[in-house]
C-alpha cells in the first residue's frame, strides 16, 4: 500500500510540473538513434557519356584560354574514343580545322548536315554526338576541311579494308564472335597449300589454296567449303585462323577449306555458268581426288560476299547435284535485274530444279544508300529471303546493324559455317 501511494505521488506531482520525473531502473536499453550516412559521391568516368556532359558544363564558365587547357587536361584521361553508352556515341576531334565530319558506314561514306562535328568555341575539340543501336558494329573515318579521309587518331581500334584501314565503333551492346577473341587455350593451326587447275570452261590456269584443318583425322571423309573472293578471305581476312578458332572449340567440324581467288570479279561473278562449271565439274573433282574429301552435296559448300556471295548462291542453286550448302555475306543479289530472284521465285512454280539447299544469307541494316533502302543490297538480301520462303529450301537470313564491310565478313563467318555445316557434337 505505501509503495503505490509513494508512486501515484510521484506521477501527480510530475504531472503538476513539480521536481522531477522519477526514472525507475529498467534492464532494457533505450532505442538507438538512427543516423543517416553520409551520401557517396562519385566523379563519372570521362570516357563515359555523363563524364562528358560533365565536361561541357564545366567549360561554360571558363574563358577560352582557361578552356582549352581543361579540354587538354579532359582528352588526356580518355583511353579511347569514341565515347558510347546505351544507344550514343560520342566522336571527338582534336585539330585546328576549317570543318570536321565522319563518313562511314551510318552515312554511305558522305559528310551530310547530320555528321558534321560541332567545335567548342575558344579550343580545338571537335564532337558529334549521335544515336545508333546498342548492338550496333560500324567503320568510319574523319573528313577534314573537306580533303582526304582520316583514321580516328583517338582510337585504336582499326580494320583492314579494300583500300585502307577504317576506325571501328562498336556500341556497348556488340559482341564479338567468340572464334575472334584471344583464347587461353592451345589452338592447333592447320596447313595451307597452293595450287593451280587448267580450266577448259573459262580457259584459264586458275590458282587456288587448300585449307587442311591441324591433326590427324581418323576415319571418315571431310566435308569441303569453297571460298569465291579467296584473296580476300586470306589476305584481308586471317580465314583460316578463324576456322583453326572454330575447329579447336567445336563450334564446326574439322573441314577441307578451298579459297579461289578471282580473275575477272565483274565477269565470272555476274551469273556466269562458265565458272559455275569451272567450279563444279573441275575444281571440286580434283580437290576430292587429291584430298579424299567427302563428295556429298550436304558436305560440299561455296561462299562469298557481296558479287562473290551472289555467285556462291547462284552455283549453289544452279548445281545443288555438288554444291548442297550455300552462303551469301552481303550478297549484291539485284544485279542483272534481280535475275537470280526471280530465278527462286520460279523454283516456287516447279519449273526449276528443286533439289535442296542449304542457305545462309547476312547483311547490313546500313547497306543502302543515303538512307535510302530502295535498290540496295540490304533490299535485294530481303527480296532473295522472302523468295526462298515460298519454297522447301531450309535457309537462315539475318540482319546486322552494321554496313558493307570486312568487320561484317569477318564476324559471321563463324555463324555461315555452324549453320551450314552444324556442330561436330
């Protein structure tokens, strides 16, 4: 009794504002206090798309000596250019110049109002940005005051070309075959020999090189590619490291690899049957004979790209009794007014052979010409595609954002042969 009156003292005088409140020991510790912590900041990359935002804010408030040494100290710190993220890409120019642009495959190789570089006013920096696709692969060069192309000084990322070497932007989303990366695995290298054929269709002494794939093959004969624009694929294009890349992971089967260099492109590649017989009834007999490769038309293909890819579809299509697998990069199917099209188009209507073939067509979204698709070979791979659909053939047609180049020879050589010839598992 005395203790609760002692208390309800206690709580009437707190209560009246009198003394002070007694705290009565207790074994369970206060709630802690909540301290916020303190936010991180982080400084963007300068070879990203918001480091460079970042830049162009800062030199806004700065006269022009002040500018042009943060424009040094900012192009100092990029490892290369250009400058991409999601769906942009920044180029960059360093230079004094009248007018800066880039041509290249996004443009049809032609300055336009779109791909002139804007200057930054009081420095020498030049910059463009632009919107491409996130996957997107494309070679380009810089047209300075309007007089000879340039390769991008600020990136190392070059390829070869038919005339010479193009810078490279390939957008974050790219992905690079795997056969044309650098492998921690030993990868055997096969052997290549020269050799020369006399042709009584085309009347000529042809030269042309054998691909044996490395090691001992034990039982079974191999199946056999043949490859229109063959100095291309050897010169341009390590080819048969690329097949030495796929053997050795198993993306392919070990193959007979046969490259024909061409002698007159704008003759035997336009529909003619005097090569087409060259290829068919002299190179592949004797290739068969001298290396007992496998003779079935399923095992036996022909490739090229662009006139050379519309002379493999077309030997393909014309002697499917030898050549059972096909593929066209690039294939400039729309010459001789679209002849080899509306040749599939008859298949459709039974009155053209119908033995079947196995397709694989690529192109570039960026193969047209201006911007403009109507004519180009991007149409005319589209026109060839939507003609094998109405017949039995089994084919595979795919479309790349990049436009006309070796870069796009190059990388889908690996997706040409596993369709074509499947994996060896």
């Amino acid at each position: 009794m005395r203790i609760t009156l002692f208390i309800g003292l206690i709580l009437w005088l707190t209560a009246c504002g009198v003394g002070n409140p007694l705290v009565l020991p207790t074994d369970t510790p206060p709630p802690p206090t909540f301290t916020p912590a303190p936010t991180a900041t982080s400084t963007p990359a300068p070879d990203s798309i918001l480091g460079f935002t970042e830049f162009l804010a800062q030199t806004e408030s700065l006269r022009p000596p002040q500018r042009q040494d943060l424009v040094n100290r900012y192009t100092a710190q990029l490892a290369k250019t250009p400058i991409t993220g999601d769906n942009q890409a920044i180029f960059l120019w360093l230079g004094a110049a009248e007018s800066v642009a880039v041509i290249g495959d996004m443009n049809g190789w032609k300055a336009t109002e779109t791909s002139m570089l804007t200057r930054l006013e009081g420095t020498d920096l030049w910059y463009l940005v632009a919107e491409f696709e996130p996957n997107a692969r494309l070679e380009y060069q810089f047209l300075v005051n309007g007089e000879e192309p340039n390769l991008d000084p600020l990136n190392p990322k070059t390829i070869k070309s038919l005339n010479k070497p193009n810078s490279v932007l390939a957008m974050p989303g790219y992905e690079t075959p795997t056969e044309l990366l650098p492998s921690e695995m030993v990868i055997p290298q096969g052997m290549i020999t020269s050799h020369t054929i006399d042709s009584s269709y085309v009347n000529q002494t042809r030269t042309f090189f054998v691909y044996e794939p490395a090691g001992q093959i034990v039982g079974g004969k191999l199946p056999t590619i043949y490859f229109n624009n063959g100095t291309q694929y050897l010169n341009l294009i390590d080819t048969p490291a690329i097949l030495d890349s796929l053997i050795a992971k198993r993306i392919i089967p070990p193959l007979i690899a046969v490259f024909v260099p061409p002698i007159n492109i704008s003759q035997e590649y336009m529909l003619e049957d005097a090569y087409v017989a060259f290829l068919a009834d002299e190179l592949v007999p004797y290739v068969q004979q001298t290396y007992d490769a496998d003779p079935n038309p399923e095992k036996t293909g022909v490739m090229g790209s662009s006139l050379g890819g519309l002379a493999a579809v077309y030997t393909a299509f014309t002697r499917p009794d030898v050549f059972g697998l096909a593929a066209g990069q690039s294939g400039d199917y729309g010459v001789n007014e679209n002849k080899l099209i509306q040749l599939v188009k008859r298949q459709q209507a039974g009155t053209a052979n119908s033995q079947p073939v196995r397709y694989y067509l690529v192109s570039g979204t960026y193969e047209t010409a201006d911007g403009d698709e109507s004519g180009t070979i991007l149409v005319a791979n589209r026109r060839l595609a939507e003609a094998l659909d109405t017949t039995d053939q089994v084919f595979l047609y795919e479309e790349r954002p990049e436009g006309q180049s070796l870069g796009l020879v190059e990388g889908t050589i690996g997706r040409a042969l596993a369709f074509l010839y499947g994996n060896p598992d």
